[in-house]
C-alpha cells in the first residue's frame, strides 16, 4: 500500500452496526413490533437461552444495561452500607458507580501490565469492611483467575464480574461473566454484541440469584411477573427490551465470526508492530494457551503517545484514550483518595487503535503502515490469517 494513498480509518464507524446484517435486522425489528412484543417477551427469554447456552452457565437475565446489571447483581447479594468492594482502577466508572449505588464504597486498586488487576494489590486494600472484588474482564481478556480467585478465597471474598468489554473471552477454557458468583455484561453498540441502544444482561449459576435479579429488575413482581401484595423487596425497572433482545437475537449468530476478526486483526497489529521497541503490545492473540482473548480493544503502552497519535490523526486514523483518559481513582471529586502510581503512569501512556469486526483488510493494513510510518519503518502488507482453533475456541 502507497504512503500517499489518501485514506480515514475512524476508531469506530457506528453506522455499521446495523448495515452489517441491514436485511436480516429489518425483518426481526418489524416482526417483532408488529407482534406487539414490547417487554419481557419471546425474543428475551430466546436471547437468554442463548446466551446461557454460549457461557456455558445456567441462568442468564436480560437487563437494561450493565451498569444496572452490576448494580442489582450486588444488591442482591446482599452487599450495600457499610461494606466496601474492591475495583480495579483501570474500568470505566460505571464500574464503581454500580457499587456507589448499592451503598456500598468502591476501592480502586492498580493494574499490571496486562491491564487488568493486580492481583497482590488486593490484600493490601482488604479491611474489615470488604466484602467483594468486582472483577473487570478488560479489553476482552479474563484476569487471571487462578490468581485472583487464590486471594479472594484468602480474604473470604465473593467475586463478581464486569465482563462488559469480555463476551466470549476465557481463562483455562472458561468464559468470562462464569468465575464469579454473577457475571455483567453490556450490550451497548460499540460492544463485542451490539444491540442498537442499551442493553444488559447478569449470569449466574446460582438459581436463587438468579429469580432475585428477575424480580429485582421488574418491580419486584413474583414468579408469574405479578407485582402482589407478599412483595418484600425494592425492585425497580431494568429490563432489557424485548426489541432490543429481538436484535441481539439476529446477532448472536454473527458472534464467532465477528470474535475471530478481532483475533485476526490482533494477529496482524501483533505481527507488524512486533519489531518496534519503542510500542508495548498488549497480550497476543497466540502468546498463552490460557487466555483466550477476544480483543474488545487493542490498547497499546508507549512513551510518545501524544505525538503518536497526533501524527494518526493528521493521517486520518482514529485513536482514543480509553475511559477519556481518566482512571477511576483520578475522580478525585467523587472522593477517591488512592494513590496509584501504576495506573497513573499507564494513563499517561496509552492508546487504543481502531479495533473491531468493520474495519476491512485496507483499513487494518493502512493503520499497520501509519503506526509503523511514524518511526520510519516500511509499509506493512499481510493480513495474518485468521486461525481454525478461534472459530472452534468460539463454537459452544
Ligand atoms: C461499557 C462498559 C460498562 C457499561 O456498560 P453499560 O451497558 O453502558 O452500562 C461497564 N464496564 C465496562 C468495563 C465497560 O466497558
């Protein structure tokens, strides 16, 4: 490919979620709406077979969105005032809001150099008070959770999972969203399965969470979806909308397919920025049987950041710093009083590359060439082939 080809690569084109699969897309949202099946219809209990199904886990409840997912998924483990739960501070905040709005005091600990928590972070920040850790499933890698679940077994803590930015990933052959007592994931547009707004779901394996959190997120209606008068607790309204579970339905399908992209254009970002010393590549696609991760970003660790990524954009490819730039415990507002010098460095140097399933083979080589035109190096031109074993990997 020519340096002088005159091309953008937007960090993410949200007008392809829907004309990925235009036809199929439009059939499942006019059937559904002219069945009138508006709340907690077919097309939600559908999406949440499948979606059990693909983890591996029994029970899974379509919620409105992640944050409410967490949110409940806590309250209904009974976690609220006085207890406190420890995050790892590189998530979005949603993650400690959810624990904010149990009641509950969110305790952001560092990362390490996969992006995901410090396991040796933990004890140092367990007091009395700690009650849980809620895991984030980062970047659609797992933590490691041979590790995490050592310490938290340690400290007699319940894990939970922020597995948003994970569906489909696996630690030893096992799904995110499954290693904690429920795992949260979000559906949101930009996400590895997109719906066209908000979308959510909890997982769990726990028959007794499970009923509570359908209860929970429709009012606190009984079994039947009746809201009678032996109602003892305080639910709310957090469903996920039965259009939106109609949608989800039309792309669960196309999930494998889009997980394995993400692996292949992980595989070729991995094989063109190797050489370049001055870049810290995440974790491989290929680098441990173990992880199996699914690449919901392809954040990259580098020193020159800022002039690296204004020579992107003067070439016409999109970058962003995840979560704005700012790391939960730098809400100082809010009233974090940690100090993490980890993430603080981290933050100063990362950036993530476009990385999803509609960017086409030109628009990852083009990225490769501009990534590598900065420090002078030739043009890149091999797409690394996607491998079987990911389809396989992906196949429930
Ligand atoms: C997107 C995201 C959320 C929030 O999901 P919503 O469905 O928008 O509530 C939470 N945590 C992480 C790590 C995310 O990436």
């Amino acid at each position: 490919m020519s340096m002088t080809t005159s091309h953008s690569v937007p960090f993410f084109n949200f007008q392809m979620v829907f004309r990925r699969h235009q036809e199929e897309y439009t059939r499942s949202i006019i059937n559904t709406v002219e069945g009138g099946g508006f709340i907690l219809q077919d097309a939600v209990s559908e999406f949440e077979s499948s979606l059990a199904r693909f983890l591996g886990c029994r029970y899974a409840v379509g919620l409105a969105d992640c944050t409410n997912a967490m949110v409940i998924g806590l309250r209904a483990l009974g976690i609220g005032h006085g207890d406190e739960v420890i995050i790892c501070s590189h998530t979005f905040l949603a993650t400690a809001q959810s624990v904010y709005h149990t009641g509950a005091v969110p305790v952001p600990v560092e990362m390490r150099a996969d992006r995901t928590i410090d396991p040796g972070a933990i004890g140092p920040a367990v007091t009395s008070r700690t009650k849980a850790i809620l895991l984030t499933q980062l970047n659609g890698r797992c933590c490691n959770m041979d590790e995490v679940s050592a310490v938290a077994s340690a400290y007699d803590l319940i894990i939970a999972e922020d597995s948003a930015q994970a569906l489909g990933a696996r630690f030893g052959g096992r799904h995110a969203g499954t290693f904690g007592r429920f795992g949260a994931f979000s559906f949101y547009p930009s996400k590895l399965l997109p719906c066209f707004g908000d979308g959510g779901a909890l997982v769990t394996d726990d028959e007794g969470l499970a009923a509570n959190v359908r209860s929970l997120r429709n009012h606190g209606a009984n079994a039947h979806k009746v809201l009678d008068a032996g109602c003892d607790v305080w639910g709310t309204n957090c469903r996920l909308d039965n259009l939106q579970a109609a949608i989800l339905n039309v792309g669960f399908p196309h999930l494998p397919a889009a997980l394995a992209r993400r692996r292949q254009i992980a595989r070729t970002y991995h094989a063109a920025f190797g050489e370049l010393n001055e870049l810290c590549l995440p974790p491989g696609p290929d680098d441990s049987g173990r992880y199996f991760d699914v690449y919901q970003n392809y954040e990259i660790d580098l020193v020159e950041r800022d002039a690296l990524r204004d020579f992107l954009h003067a070439n016409g490819v999109g970058t962003i710093l995840q979560w704005a730039g700012v790391p939960v415990h730098q809400f100082r507002n809010l009233g974090f009083r940690q100090d993490l010098p980890v993430t603080d460095a981290f933050f100063s140097r990362c950036l993530l590359l476009p990385m999803n399933p509609y960017l086409t083979d030109e628009d990852v080589l083009y990225v490769c060439c501009m990534v590598r035109a900065y420090w002078g190096r030739p043009p890149w031109t091999t797409i690394v082939p996607t491998l079987a074993a990911d389809f396989v990997a992906l196949t429930p």
